[in-house]
C-alpha cells in the first residue's frame, strides 16, 4: 500500500518537473516499480466484486426492497460480494436523492421493515451491503428548509445557498441548486450525521457507504465520518470534468481527494471509464496505456483504492445530479468488452444491475468474475500491457491471466488456453494453472 502511494507521489512530482534526466531517472524508478517483483500486487489487494443493486427508476418496481431479497441467493452465487442499495430514507425525488427526514426510512423503495428483511437476506448469503448516503444537501419537509428528523436550524444551510436564508458559512465543497447545502462546519449538523450513519449501521444492518456528490463537501468531512461511524467498506462520487487528451490531471484529482478524506475512502474511477468508453467506441485503444506502460486510469496510480464500472444511474439513466454532466453511456454494443476490462484488471470491480439483468449478460458477466476469482485477481493485481494500438488492446494480469478486446489480432502463445470469449474480447489462463472448476 505504502509503496502504490508512493507511485502516485513521484507521478505527480514527475508531471510538474521538465529536466529530461529527472524524467529518465523517474521513468526507470516506475518501471522497476510496475514490472519488478516489487508490484503493487504484493499490497494487500482485496477480491471483492461490488454490484449497484437498482437503476435510476428502480423505484417503480415497488417494493424494489423485495426484488432484492429475492435476488440475493442468485447474486452471492455470481461471485458478488458487496451490494449498493439506493439512498433508502424518505426523500422528495421518489429516487432518493432529495433527502427530506433522514430517521424515517419508507421510501419509494418500500417499508423500513422490507429494507432490513433485504439486508438480513443478503448477509445470509454472505454479502455486504452499502447504503446510498446523501450528505451534501437535503429538503424541508414543508417549506425550503424547515428539517425535521432530525431537525435542524437555519445555520445547517450555507450562507451562500440559492435560499437566500442561510445562517451557516459558505459551502466548502461545489453547490447543488435543487436543494440546500448542508454547512458541515457546524458541530450539531455533524454530530447529528454520525449519529443517523450509526442508527444505519447498528439498527439496520448497513456495512458501508457510497457517498453521492462528495465534491459538494470539503473532504475532511468524509474522514470525520469515516471514523464515527466505522464502515467495513465506503466509495465516494468524485464526477469531475475529463479531458479525454489529458487523463493525468483527472486522476490526480481523484488521488487528491482520497489523501485529503484520510486515504481510506475508495472512489469510483471516472478515468477509467472515461478512456475504456472512448477506446472501444472510436478504436484508439492505444489510450488505455499511459507515458509509464501502465494502465491510464486511476488504477494504473492508486488501484487498492479504486472502484472501476462500466455504467451506474447516471450515467446510462438521466444526467449527473450536479446539472453539470449529461447521461454518459458505453457504447451499447461494446458493453462486454469493458467487463472484459475491469474484470481482468486492478481496482475493485462494479456491476451494473440492468447489464447483469435486463441485458441479457448475466451469464458472461458471471464467467468473468469466476475467472476473476478462481485465480486470485484483486484489486492491487500488476499489469503488463503487451499491445496498445489502434484496434486492440491486450495484458497479462499477474502472469496468470490473459486478455484481448478489440477487432484486431493477438493472442498470448501455446501455454495460455482460451477461457473465455465474445464480441471482440478473448480471455486465457495459464495452462499449468488449475482453474477451481476443474479445467486445466
């Protein structure tokens, strides 16, 4: 772990110096890092596989609590080991999105009742569950900020909120004009979130957190959370602006922002998925290895604290909740080739609940992930890019693993066997490897 922040470091020292024999020498020390037996595979990588447990209008199928449950079973045996439900205290947007009374917990969703039925029914099955958590803003329960349970003052609201009476400080994160800033500052307003994310987790049965729009709030307030309410697992929403030709400033936001929260948050790598998309659907694929021979994404900087996804709510459903990004959708037909992706590579792996189901994919997803952990593939697994051109893209994965997509040609030579294919991706496993299936 000390080791994959340290690449990080000299990374960000290296995109800021211009002496070429800085540059060469930097080079050497992140090939050696990389490619060496000194990987960042030897830092206590984890194989957990996440799944978003809804959509965007999941809400309609109600109680959505109750498709859950009932969908446990079938998930754990896919080879899921983490669910994200949606936000599941009362709110104005049927979504979740617009929290209103955080203590009660019937939503669009269903009854209270059902949400820990479907809580207890996935921790039967051996998977954690995280609950959507909206911190940044919230609604009046009658009028623009008259909060009740809990109940908070005029002062809860930044003074530089759209309402015009807000009594607290200015936001230290990004505004949201569909409803008030939250002023974390004050000592009550964070007191009373510890104490709600401690009622989710002791009373209800939550594991974990997603937070939604983190940049909305100065990160230090996620780490002060963190440590009150003691997660087993938490990611946040960092959604920044990507320039497609520029990825390293994105990914170092994205590093920025966990060092700031107490490095122990994960985020969703936006990098990632901004690179995968534009490859596949343009044949650039020459953008998915970076100036240093590895993966562009933020899982080719900091992959233990890495989710990588294909698509969530936003991004295939509607536009991002900021105002500020449209809907942002993989290319339709080229959806496996991005599991393909992330299934294979570093960081901590998310599925999308209408990819798994309604897509008709469950069954190649699933072999993926079964390969994924039949040999050992996790989140801080060493890469090495063999080929990254204009129509194909191809690694090995701890030299155990090998994986193609793209319309062009490569394969990895005799001792590798086919385990896997479809549209444009291919996947091989050693053949002196046994496979937990009992193939060879």
């Amino acid at each position: 772990m000390l080791l994959t922040k340290c690449q990080f470091v000299v990374k960000s020292i290296y995109m800021n110096m211009k002496s070429k024999m800085f540059h060469k020498i930097i080079l050497a020390f992140l090939t050696f890092t990389v490619f060496s037996g000194f990987s960042h595979a030897a830092y206590r990588g984890e194989s957990t596989v996440m799944m978003q447990g809804f959509h965007w209008t999941a809400w309609k199928t109600a109680p959505w609590w109750s498709v859950l449950k009932n969908q446990a079973e079938q998930i754990s045996s896919a080879g899921i080991d983490i669910i994200w439900f949606p936000p599941s205290s009362d709110s104005l947007g049927p979504e979740g999105y617009l929290p209103r009374k955080l203590d009660i917990l019937d939503s669009k969703y269903g009854t209270k009742a059902q949400l820990i039925s479907a809580i207890k029914a996935f921790h039967s099955n051996g998977i954690k569950v995280i609950g959507d958590i909206v911190l940044n803003h919230r609604v009046g329960t009658l009028d623009w900020a008259d909060f009740t349970a809990p109940a908070w003052a005029p002062d809860s609201v930044c003074s530089d909120d759209e309402w015009g009476q807000g009594k607290g400080n200015p936001d230290t994160g990004k505004g949201f004009h569909a409803a008030r800033d939250i002023d974390h500052t004050q000592n009550y307003v964070r007191e009373s979130i510890a104490a709600w994310l401690n009622r989710l987790r002791n009373h209800i049965g939550y594991d974990g957190w997603r937070y939604d729009y983190a940049r909305g709030i100065a990160p230090e307030y996620f780490k002060s959370y963190e440590q009150s309410s003691n997660p087993v697992f938490s990611v946040a929403e960092i959604w920044d602006t990507l320039d497609i030709n520029n990825p390293d400033e994105h990914r170092q936001q994205l590093c920025d922002w966990i060092n700031s929260s107490g490095g122990k948050i994960k985020v969703f790598d936006f990098t990632t998925k901004g690179l995968l998309q534009q490859a596949v659907k343009d044949k650039q694929y020459s953008r998915l290895m970076d100036r240093y021979l590895a993966p562009a994404g933020l899982i080719g900087w900091w992959p233990i604290n890495t989710v990588t996804f294909i698509d969530n709510h936003d991004t295939i459903d509607r536009a991002s909740s900021d105002g500020k990004h449209k809907a942002w959708p993989f290319p339709g037909d080229k959806i496996m080739q991005g599991y393909a992706y992330i299934l294979t590579h570093p960081g901590i792996p998310c599925i999308y609940w209408t990819h798994f189901f309604d897509c008709g994919l469950k069954n190649e997803i699933t072999a993926l992930i079964k390969i994924r952990k039949a040999f050992g593939i996790n989140s801080g697994s060493s890469v090495r890019i063999v080929k990254a051109s204009q129509d194909v893209y191809s690694a090995v994965i701890d030299g155990k693993v090998a994986m193609k997509i793209g319309s062009g040609y490569w394969q990895p030579g005799l001792e590798w066997q086919l385990q896997a294919k479809g549209y444009e991706y291919k996947i091989w496993v050693k053949k002196t490897q046994v496979d937990k299936t009992g193939n060879r």
